[in-house]
C-alpha cells in the first residue's frame, strides 16, 4: 500500500506542478492574464504541500525522484494540451528516467 501512495502522490504532485506552471506559462507567455497566474502560483504551492506527503521522510530522495516522474509527466501533458508528439528519444529517456524513480524511490535498502 505504501508504493501505490506514493505512486498517487507522484501523480498528484505532477498535475500540480506542471499544471502550475503551464499556467504561468499561458498567463505571463500567451497573455491570458494574471487570474492565470494566480492559479499557477496556486498550484505550484499545492505542488510543495503534496511533496511532503510521501512516505519517505527524505527530502533529497523524494525530489530526486520526482524529477523523473516530472520529465514523463512534462512530456504527457504537452502531448495533451499542446498536441506534443514525441519522438523515439523522448519516449527513450523517459523510460529511462522512470527506471531510475523505480530504484531511487524503491529499491530495496
């Protein structure tokens, strides 16, 4: 049970970051205006907030992880709300990446 929270807190924390700053990114890049903004900084906040709800207690293994569900993440949501298509090297390193979650954040200690 602990793995499949942190897998949901993973995810969570992604719509929250990369959903924040694509806010940013439309209100400041695209000139929607600063409610977008406002909603980015939101989000971004909640971001931080759901980082601390992992398991595990430590803060560097945490983010060194999410940095690899951020990169699958980043890529998924540009193919979705950008019309993003990936190549071959994208879909690669983000295996790779996620791998790499897999044993930081799981690996037997």
């Amino acid at each position: 049970m602990t793995v499949a929270k942190s897998i949901l807190l993973f995810g969570a924390a992604a719509v929250l970051e990369i959903g924040g700053a694509w806010l940013m990114w439309q209100g400041i890049r695209e000139s929607r205006g600063w409610l977008w903004v406002g909603g980015g900084v939101v989000a971004l906040g909640l971001y931080g907030a759901v980082a601390t709800l992992q398991p595990d207690a430590s803060f560097g293994r945490i983010l060194a992880a999410y940095g690899g569900v951020f990169i699958v993440g980043s890529l998924a949501w540009a193919m979705v709300a950008d019309s993003f298509r990936p190549d071959r090297w994208d879909i690669t390193g983000a295996m790779i990446a996620l791998v790499g979650v897999g044993v930081i954040m799981y690996g037997p200690r």
